[in-house]
C-alpha cells in the first residue's frame, strides 16, 4: 500500500519548507554560530514569567473565552488605539490566536473561496503562501527588489491583479528583508485596495520593531478599518515566541468568521499564556523598549560589518533581520549558505525560502549575542576573502 | 555617556571598535568620553566578578550590623572613614533603620574574621555595639546570577 497516494493533493501540493531542510543539516554540527534564528535571543522578561507562575498557583488552568480572556482583548485594543489611533470594540471585534499563525490561517480560511487568489510580495514569510495553498487559493507572489528597498509598489500590484483578486497579504516590517512601508507608500496600497475591492491582511508582528520612524499600521488608514484584518502577537517584542499568543483584529463579520473556525479546531489559547500576554501589555512597555534598543544597537553593527566586508546590503529599518546580497560570489543562496556553515559553522537562511525572488541573498537574524555577532561576521569575512 | 556607561557595565572588555558602532560616533570620541568618565570617577574601576567557590578557594564574609554614635561636627563620617581604611572591609554602607553601618568583611576562616571583629571593629571609640552574620551562600551579586547559565535553548533555524 502506498499511503503517500492517500494524502490531500491539496496538502501534497505544498512544498516542504526550505527553512526545515536546511535545518537539518545545521542541527547536526557542533560549534555553530547561528544567525539562522527567527526569534529573539532573550527570554521572557521575568515580570511576565512569575506572573505566569502565579497564575498556575492560583489555579488558572481552564478554557477562556473562544475569543481569548476579555481582559487580555481590553488591553489589545488599548495598545492599537495608543499607538495608531484605531479603535476595536474587544467584545466583538478582537480574536485571541495561537500564535499570530494561527491568526494567519484563519483570516485565510475565513475569506478564502477555492481559486480566490492572493497578492502576496515576496519575499516573505514562509506560511504565507503555505497557508493560501491550504485553503485552496492560489498565492501570486509580487517580486520585490532590493533597488525597491524591498518595498511593494502598486504598479507591481497592478501587472498581477485579477478579477478573481480576493485579498493582499503584507508583512511589514518584513521578515526576511527587514524593509518598512513608509506611511506615504501605503496609503498607495491602501487607495488600490479599494480600487479592487480586496481584503488586506496585515501580518504586523514586527511593528514595534521599527528603528526609524514610527509604524504606520495599515488599519489607521482612512477607510482600510474595516477591509483590514489587522494580524499581532506578542512573540517578537516580548520575546514571548513559545507561549504562542496572536491576536487578530477587524470587522465584526471577519472576526466571528474566524472565530467559528477558532472553536472548533482550537478552542481558545492557552490560558496561562493569555495571563502572561496581559501583563506583558500592562507593565512590558520599559523592558521592550531596552530590547528594542539592543537590537538597533546590533543591527548597526551587523550593517557596517557586512558592508565593511564589500557586500551589498540594504539597510533593514525593521525586524531583526539583515538580508545581505551573495550575488557577487557567483553562488547561489542555497549553496551560500551551505558553503559557509561547511567552513566556517556560520548558519544563515538561503534567501529563496522565502520566496523566488529571495534567490541571491541570505538572511541573518541579529537576535543574538553582540559577542556572537562580532565572531559571526569575523568568520563570514574570512569566507568570502 | 549613559548609553556608553550601560554598555560598559555590561561587558567593559568591548574593543573600542565596537563600542563606535553600537554608538554610531567614531573611536576617538569613544576614547574621549571613557578618558572623562575615569578622570571624573564616573567609572570608579574596572575589575572581574570572581566566584571564589568555584575556585576552590574558601573565604568566609560577613555582614555586620554597627551602631556608633555620631561625633560632632563630622556625624558619622569620622569614624566610616576609619572602618573603610582596613583591607578585610570589601564595603561599607550609611543606613537607615535600627543600625547605623553595615560593613561586609571578607576573610580566609571564620576565626580570622571574628578576630577582626572582636579586636578592630568593636574597640573603635565611638562603636556601640556590632551584630555579625555570616554568610551562607551568594545567590545573585552585582547584579549578575552566579549559578545562571541561561543557555541558548532555541533551534538552530527557524522562520
């Protein structure tokens, strides 16, 4: 019997994670520097761990709200309206998700009609286009360039649309390139988004990651409200990546729709991690901020390392990536990256895992060590020498 | 400068170099603004933070509570002074409360730094009385855990 037969084609369909198979590899070595992390390298301010801890003494241990605790959605919609000026009713308009991936797959689910087809710019996060294919839609990627500063323009948009268009999804500040959207570039966005009628999907984990400007969130502008399902968590700014708490925020109609899916695949989120959320929001701001500013501290370093090495790098003014050009090597990124974990055990992620337009550059995560940093880039120089 | 001061405290070692570029000014300003804060005793000193137990080396500290009575025209001063001079004295501290100093002495045994007490301490003119304790186990000290090995648990790739 070959069971491989017997899999959705729909599930089949979707090729393996690039990121998995390169991991396999890397967690074999011994001695690795890894600038391959796709998470923060500090753990959970302590505040926000003993609340935890208090909360299982007190006996916090069942089901919440489908929703997610209302306390922990009052204090959502508290930060959205302190930091953009945009309002959600908790009661109806926010969702407490497993992760802000979760969050992703039902914002698709619940637009998503077989064939319905999805803007998504490259490169970019590797469930987008994943979590599209599961649905049944059919994910266009939208190059973006580096002389673009990874930025995606409307006449792009434009070239791709189509009248089976359902929805764009964006993620900015971006993960792997660490571009931003300035205000002006999204309000384009926004003015196309309208033209064609389209649901915007923000996936804006990195938000409070930004090191130059302020964070234009795409809901906050005029009338995109409403068409925007508005994605957040608390992995990334609270280094908070394994309690696994994401928020969605939108429309009544959307949010009940994602919900319906929410009861019954997951229930609700972990309550004791909902309890966490909500002093990270009450009391995290001062420690976020000082990691926020460890990471722009590492993020200048990694930025004249590599370009003081002669590579092509664009400046990231987001996120805690850099997403150097190989290009020069004359390797492709896939063997870029396993050239230099072979040589000198430095992990970094092929740039086309994330999409084929991520081909010719590699991705390093500067959430680490500046200690493990500077010895980083020392082995990466003597690599391209 | 107070940027440059928490960088230093948390690892004084950083090359100059690098301490430009998590700064974004040039080394020389760098070394400037170091020369300033040890001329000025802004950075007092620079030295390791050393588990002795781990050494294998056994020293005994304690913590003395001291009351005296304040002298006139220098309070306490005078006799502070006095306590700090001695080389067993690692620090000592002016509190509120029910006493007046609190004086850390470190000594190789626990006889040598009863001695110190019994004979230094005590018969200074001026000391009223002194409660020791000693010491059991250092969990935490200038700020730094020293059994905390918080190793790096994350995958070594992820999205």
């Amino acid at each position: 019997m070959n069971w491989g037969d017997r899999i959705s084609p729909l599930v089949k369909a979707v090729p393996p994670s690039g990121i998995r198979r390169f991991f396999d590899i890397a967690a074999e070595m011994k001695g690795v520097i890894s600038l391959g992390v796709g998470e923060p390298d500090f753990v959970t301010p302590w505040h926000i761990r003993e609340s935890c801890v208090h909360a299982l003494h007190k006996g916090y241990t069942s089901y919440t709200s489908n929703y997610g605790l209302l306390e922990l959605r009052e204090e959502i919609a508290r930060k959205i309206y302190e930091n953009y000026s945009v309002t959600y009713n908790p009661r109806t308009e926010a969702l407490v998700t497993v992760g802000v991936s979760e969050a992703l797959d039902l914002a698709i689910r619940a637009i998503l009609h077989p064939g319905d087809e999805v803007l998504i710019p490259e490169p970019c996060y590797v469930s987008y286009k994943a979590c599209v294919m599961l649905a049944g839609g059919v994910p266009v990627p939208v190059p973006t360039t580096i002389e673009n500063e990874f930025r995606v323009t409307v006449e792009q948009l434009e070239k791709l649309v189509t009248p089976r268009t359902k929805a764009l999804l964006i993620g900015y500040p971006n993960n792997p390139t660490g571009a931003i959207m300035p205000k002006q570039q999204l309000m384009a966005i926004a003015l196309f988004a309208q033209k064609h009628d389209l649901i915007v999907i923000s996936d804006e984990i990195y938000a409070d990651l930004t090191y130059e400007g302020t964070h234009t969130c795409f809901a906050s502008l005029p009338d995109m409200r409403d068409r925007t399902i508005l994605l957040n968590g608390f992995s990334k700014a609270y280094a908070m990546t394994g309690w696994r708490i994401g928020y969605a925020l939108s429309n009544p109609e959307f949010i009940a729709a994602m919900n319906k899916i929410h009861q019954y695949t997951m229930l609700c989120a972990p309550i004791t991690a909902q309890l966490g959320a909500v002093e990270a929001l009450r009391h995290g701001k001062d420690k976020m901020e000082k990691m926020v500013a460890e990471y722009n501290c590492r993020r200048q370093m990694m930025l004249e390392g590599l370009r003081g090495m002669g590579m092509t790098c664009f400046e990231p003014k987001g996120a805690f990536y850099i997403f150097p050009s190989i290009r020069e090597t004359g390797l492709t990124s896939l063997q870029f990256a396993e050239e230099l974990l072979k040589t000198e055990k430095v992990a970094v992620v092929p740039g086309d895992a994330f999409g084929a337009s991520g081909e010719g550059f590699v991705r390093c995560s500067y959430a680490s060590s500046i200690s493990n940093l500077s010895e980083a880039l020392e082995r990466i120089r003597r690599f391209i020498k | 400068m107070k940027r440059l001061l928490e960088l230093l405290e948390k690892d004084c070692n950083q090359p100059i170099e690098q301490l430009a570029v998590l700064l974004q000014i040039s080394k020389e300003e760098v070394a400037a603004q170091i020369k300033h804060l040890e001329d000025e005793r802004i950075i007092v000193k620079y030295q390791p933070i050393i588990n002795w137990e781990q050494a294998g080396e056994d020293r005994v500290t304690a913590m003395i509570d001291v009351r005296i009575t304040p002298q006139r025209e220098v309070g306490f001063e005078a006799i502070a002074e006095r306590i700090c001079r001695f080389p067993e004295v690692v620090s000592l501290y002016l509190m509120s409360g029910g006493y007046d100093l609190s004086v850390m002495i470190e000594g190789r045994t626990l006889k040598e730094v009863a001695q110190f007490v019994a004979t230094k301490l005590s018969t200074i003119d001026g000391v009223i009385s002194t409660t020791t304790h000693f010491m059991l186990k250092r969990y935490k000290f200038a700020g730094v855990i020293i059994d905390d090995r918080e190793e790096d648990r994350r995958l070594v790739v992820s999205p």
